[in-house]
C-alpha cells in the first residue's frame, strides 16, 4: 500500500471497521512508514481527547419534539417552528459549530501528506492562499517533521559544494544557497522536502545542540506575511514566533526561503545574513 491509499483508512483502522486483509496491510505499511505511523498516533490522541468530551444528555422534551419534526419531514408534511425548536436552534448550531472545529483541528494536527508527482501548486494541500499566518506554520510543521525522522538527511554535509550539486535533477529549481557553514553554525546536509504541495530543498543546520531547518521553494502564488528589512541584509524579511519557534522568511532570486528553529532570534537572524551573503 501507498501512503495516499492508507491514510483514508486510518480512522477506520482504529475504530475496527476493516477487514482481517485490509487491517494487515495497513499494519504493515504503518510499521515501515514514519509519516503514517505519526498521523494514525495523531488520530488516536484526537479520539481520545473526543471520548472525553463531557456529554449531557438533551432533555426529554426537546428530544420529542426534535423526533415529530424529523418524522414530519420524512413525511414531507409542512410544519411551522415551535417556540421550543425556536429555541432549540441556538443549541444544534453551537453543536455543529463544535463539530467543525473538531474536524478542522483534526485536519490541522495532521501530517501533511506527500504530493505524487504530478501534484502542482493547486492542489488541495497547498498552503492556503487566504492567510499569510499559513506560511509559518507551514514551515514550523516542516521543521517538525525533519527533526523527528529517523534519517532527516538524504545526503550527508561535506560543504555546500557536496550538498547542492545533489539537489540538480530532483528539483524544477537550484537553490541559490552559497552558505557552507561554519563553527558556529555547520551544515550537517541536506534532503528533499515540500512546502505545502510543492517540492523544496531543505538544508540542514545546527547551532550548539539546536536544530534549524532552511526551506527553499518556489513561491509564486503564496501569501507572504509582512516584512521588514533585516539588519545588515539587501533583503525584507518576515519574522513570526509560534509554538515556540522562530520562523524567518524572505524572497531572493525569484525563490523563497524560510528559516526554522528554536535558537534565540538573534542567532537565527545571524545565521540568515551569513545565507544572504554575497
């Protein structure tokens, strides 16, 4: 199985709604796939976290008159609202108001899922153009996931004349990155991520035991939060913190970039400028 087959079937898999050969598949694949492994443990948290959830039970009344008025729409017999429904109604909205936060967390807590290759930057798991907010966060999950794989890079640092060329053929574009590390902050290599649905090089960095992530990617139609220009740079930068990280973004050469870690700003925007370096 694939990871776009076993996902729809993670839900199922844990509330026991597959059969013995689809479960066994799913098992297997979930064994041997990070990625899958982390969204099927992020669906069990959520259930759980949903069976929590205080219940109370509607009174009888209302749960009468809820019945007549479905049983008189099954019917297809007009019926006027009751002050009761009236009043009722505040009540079902606030529960499917509930019910959509629940599905939106859930599809936020997520892991993004790999696009195939012929994804393009409309697919539906591109980061939504509507708030600039989505970048960041985009790029804190990105971070996330490089840090928390078993095997973050794909080619190990031997400077940025070893890690760049391996990038030539598997990306559309060449990161315009000439920063080989240094003492401070050594590249420890580099590896093929995606930001949103589209592919970006991710370079790897460390500063003292904290880990930093680079993205670089195409950014035409995406929503860029503001910016300001960064000391000592030609470039505007946008600086956003959230979950704790810091997150630096900007635009260079007709590409765009975005700086991850949980290093102290002032650090991160060192290691920035050393990238932007002419």
């Amino acid at each position: 199985m694939t990871c776009d087959t076993t996902r729809p079937l993670l839900g199922d898999r844990l509330r026991g709604r597959l059969d013995a050969a689809a479960t066994t598949a799913v098992d297997a694949h979930v064994a041997a796939c990070d990625r899958c492994r982390h969204q099927l443990a992020t669906e069990e948290a959520l259930d759980g976290a949903l069976d929590r959830l205080p219940r109370q039970r509607a009174p009888a009344s209302l749960r009468r008159r809820l019945g007549q008025q479905i049983d008189a729409a099954a019917l297809g017999v007009p019926r006027r609202p009751s002050p009761l429904w009236t009043l009722a109604s505040p009540l079902v909205s606030g529960c499917l108001a509930a019910a959509l936060v629940l599905i939106v967390g859930r599809a936020a807590l997520s892991p993004a899922p790999t696009p195939s290759s012929s994804s393009t930057s409309t697919s539906t798991w591109a980061v939504p153009q509507s708030s600039a907010l989505a970048m960041p966060e985009e790029a804190v999950n990105n971070h996330l996931r490089v840090v928390s794989s078993a095997h973050p890079a794909d080619i190990e640092s031997g400077g940025i004349h070893q890690v760049k060329p391996w990038f030539t053929g598997r990306l559309e574009f060449a990161p315009r990155v000439t920063f080989s590390g240094d003492e401070e902050f050594p590249l420890t290599g580099g590896s093929i991520g995606y930001f949103g649905s589209r592919k970006a090089a991710v370079f790897l960095f460390r500063h003292r035991l904290h880990a930093i992530t680079l993205l670089v990617f195409e950014p035409q139609g995406l929503a860029w939060p503001p910016a300001s220009r960064l000391a000592g740079s030609h470039l505007d930068v946008a600086e956003t913190s959230t979950r704790g990280f810091t997150v630096l973004m900007w635009r260079d050469g007709g590409l765009g970039y975005a700086l991850v870690s949980d290093v102290n700003r002032q650090d991160l925007a060192t290691l920035a400028g050393r990238i932007n370096q002419d």
